[in-house]
C-alpha cells in the first residue's frame, strides 16, 4: 500500500504529452496545407468558403490539443475537428480529394493522441459528415464507398484496443507453458490497465499560500520528522491458503492537532519543501521499532521509495536494525513502489544483496498501476509483488482484470514470488482473488490499520475459510493479544 496508504497523485504519462504535442503539430500542418490547396485551387470543392472555414478549424484545434489539463477534455478538440468534417466532406461532392485525406489525417491523429478513445459526440459527428453527400445525391460511388469503410474502420479498431489487448492476455493465460509467455502477456496488459482516478481536491496545494501559514507547516513538518505527533500503525497481510495472518504492513499517522491529519497531506508538502527523504526515514525509524517487537513468525513490511532505500543515511539505518548475526533481519520487507523503481532496477539490485543475506526480503508495490514494465520489476529478484488497488476493486465483476490478476498470479508461482491482492474490500472482491490463486490478501474487508497487533474482522474469516480455521484464527488472535503492549 505504501507509506501513504491510500490514493496517490501521478504526474501525467510523458509519452502521452508527447503524443499531443505531435498531434497538435499535425493539425496545425494539415490546416495551413488545406487552405493553402482550397486558395490555389478551388475546384476541389463545390463550395471553397466551407471549405477555408472547416480546415481553419482543424488548425485551431492544436490549441486545445496543446492547452487542455485534462485528457478528457479532449473530447472537444474530436468535435471540433469532425465537426470540420461537415464543412469539408458534409457539404461537398462524392468524391475522394487530397483534402479529404488531410481531414482524416486530422481525426486519426487526435484518436492517437488520446490512446485510441473515441468520444461518442465526436464518433456520431465523423459519421454524419461522411452520410451527408449519400443522403444528397442519393447513391454511393465506389470510390467513396472505400473511404467510408477506411474511416469507419479506424473508429471501431481504436475503439476495441484495449479489448483486444485483453483477448490476447486471456489466451495467453489458457495455453501458457512458460514463465516467459506469461510475463509477456502480463507484461502488455498491466501497461493496458485502466488507472484509477487519482488524488484529491487537497492532493495540489495552491501556490498563493501566505507565508505565515507556509512557516507554520514547515515548524510542524520539522516536528513530525523529530518524531512528534508521528504514529506507526499495521495492517495484517492475511493468507487466504490457511487463514492466517502471514505479515503485517507498517503505515504511517499524523497528530491531528499538527493540521491535516492526511499523510497525502504531509508526504506532499515534504516533496515539495525538499524534506521527503527526511519524512520517509521518519517513518522507517518508528517501522524498524515495530519490527524489534513484532509477534513471533510475522514478518513486517516497512515502506520506502526506491531513491531513499539507496540513500547511505537509509541503508545505515537498516544495517542496523538487527543484531548483525546471519538471519537477524529475516522477517523484514522493504516494500518499494513500482513507480520509484523506474531506472534504478540494477543498482537497487546489488544494495538489497547484503541485507537480503541477513533475511531482509523485497516487494514491489503498486503492480499494474503503470509505470514499468515486469522484465524491469523482476530483475531486482523480489520476494513480493503487490497488485495496485485498482487491480482488486470491483474485480468479481470485471473479467478483464480477473485475467490480468489470474496470470500475474501463475507468473509469481513460476518465478517464486507471492502475489498480494491489496485493497480487498468486500466478500465477492476476497472470494475472486482466491479463486484466481493470489495466496496473499490485505484490505478493510479482513482488518483496517490499527496499533499494534490488529487481529482479522470475525466477520470476514468464515471467507477466509471455514469452521476448523475459524477456531485456529481465534487461538491466533488470543495469542497475539497476549504479545500486545500494554
């Protein structure tokens, strides 16, 4: 889950703002080359007036591509551009010119620019600007025949991208032989994957804040890294194979009476005041206290981004978490994001070596949200992966992503990992997972983060299992209970 434990922002996808930029270039390109061709040589159209209008239009649409914050916003520069359609195609003759070609230029690289979506309103528009000369004349030539079928074909092929994508991670997963394939197909799918929408209305700070207020957050920033008003809470880590609670994972809480209590919050101002590897070492400080007393044969998963667990101060402190004797850190999980991993999956490798010696075990966090591919993940040897939330939710009734979990889940047991299924909130969501083959769930439905040790919801064990591990469950949690500080 990671240090935040709950929604994080991202930063937008740098290939995707590449993919605009371009997309604006071409319709900036494709509306000068189209009003210079009606200018020079109007015959191409029975009325060029229309005709200027609709390819100006088309130019103008890079500023939407270039200027819109929000993908979804995208939507109007596809309007507008099919909506040029009708002035260029609509209006004009059954016949097939450079101008049209430079139109579906234009609508082609917006649908790319967009990752292949196709917005209903802009569709039907596209749709309408091509059936306009048919209904007119009242008859269909062959050669305009073939445009429509050209045209039609790119919105129903863009539309169906990312199911198709998942028809091949199904099959992959029904004939499968090898680790290699289905790494593959996970491989494609989990860079598919639909992401959640993240962040919150508090998650971008202002940047007008008043300086007052700006020097109170960083006095009680200072404070929280100093250890006031930081708190460690746990989550159980349960193994739906037995009903046991395989680990625990290590979350960081914030004194109320500081200000926002969010840890979003507080990680998000020590980004930006330069204070997040502080923050992190905070937090990994009161984890490895935790790990000194943690119940006998529980592991204990402490969390860091990858650029921190590289730092000396870091590693400084994990050596010296145990008592320096072969296996005194066995039980310990660093858990690190698949985000932080990016380009530093080698040199993460060789440091985790010494502390893996003494026990110490890696996961990868957020699998699927995204950021890198498996080859990359798998190369730093982890002992977990951790599906994103955004995996599990709602997943007894998504089938897609029961696909992508299913063979995430038969690549682990080939390459010797364990799958956590994070987030599993509800009965049908832990039924699913289990039945998939994910051995290890964490989430509000078994248990919900608490002081040292929580025991799993009552409600929640008869799904684990049933009767005869109901009652080892209890004698678990009587033993626990008895481990507990007072």
């Amino acid at each position: 889950m990671g240090l935040i434990d709950g929604p994080v922002p991202i930063e937008s996808d740098a290939r995707l703002l590449r993919a605009r930029r371009t997309a604006a270039l071409t319709r900036i390109a494709v509306g000068l080359v189209g009003v210079a061709l009606i200018i020079g040589e109007p015959q191409l159209l029975s009325q060029p007036t229309l005709g200027l209008v609709g390819m100006a239009i088309i130019a103008l649409t890079a500023i939407v591509q270039l200027a819109a914050p929000r993908l979804v916003w995208l939507s109007v520069e596809e309007s507008l551009s099919a909506s040029a359609g009708l002035l260029i195609i609509g209006c004009g003759p059954q016949r097939v010119t450079v101008l049209t070609i430079l139109w579906l230029v234009a609508v082609a690289s917006g649908v790319l620019a967009r990752g292949g979506r196709v917005h209903w309103l802009g569709r039907n528009l596209v749709l309408l600007a091509l059936a306009l000369p048919i209904i007119r004349y009242g008859s269909l030539n062959a050669e305009y025949a073939a445009l429509l079928v050209a045209t039609i074909g790119l919105l129903l092929t863009s539309g169906r991208l990312t199911s198709e994508l998942n028809l091949l991670l199904r099959q992959a997963r029904l004939q499968a032989e090898s680790a290699e394939t289905l790494l593959f197909a996970g491989d494609i799918a989990s860079r598919m994957a639909e992401r959640r929408e993240r962040g919150s209305a508090g998650a971008v700070r202002a940047a007008a804040v008043s300086l007052p207020a700006r020097s109170e957050e960083r006095r009680a920033l200072a404070r929280l890294i100093g250890g006031e008003g930081l708190t460690m809470v746990v989550q159980p880590i349960v193994d739906v194979r037995d009903g046991t609670i395989h680990a625990y994972e290590a979350l960081a809480r914030f004194d109320q009476r500081l200000g926002d209590g969010s840890p979003l919050h507080w990680f998000t101002l020590a980004e930006e005041l330069g204070e997040r590897d502080a923050l992190e070492r905070a937090c990994l400080a009161g984890a490895l206290e935790l790990f000194a007393k943690r119940p006998a044969g529980r592991s204990l998963s402490v969390n860091l981004s990858a650029p921190v667990l590289l730092d000396d101060l870091t590693m400084s402190m994990l050596h010296s978490a145990g008592t320096g004797r072969p296996g005194d850190l066995e039980g310990l999980i660093i858990e690190i994001t698949e985000e932080t991993l990016v380009a530093g999956d080698m040199q993460l490798g060789q440091a985790i070596e010494p502390l893996r010696a003494r026990g110490a075990q890696l996961a990868v966090d957020d699998m699927g949200a995204g950021y890198s591919g498996l080859r990359q993940i798998t190369s730093v040897h982890p002992g977990y992966l951790k599906l994103d939330r955004s995996l599990v939710s709602g997943i007894d009734s998504d089938s897609e992503r029961g696909a992508l979990v299913g063979a995430l889940a038969g690549y682990s047991k080939q390459v010797g990992c364990l799958l956590v299924a994070e987030g599993v909130e509800t009965e049908e969501e832990l039924r699913e997972v289990r039945r998939l083959g994910v051995p290890l769930v964490q989430g509000f439905y078994l248990a919900r983060p608490g002081p040292a040790w929580p025991v799993l919801d009552r409600d929640a064990r008869p799904s684990l299992s049933g009767d005869a591990i109901h009652e080892l469950l209890a004698a678990e949690a009587a033993a626990i209970e008895v481990l507990q500080p007072a």
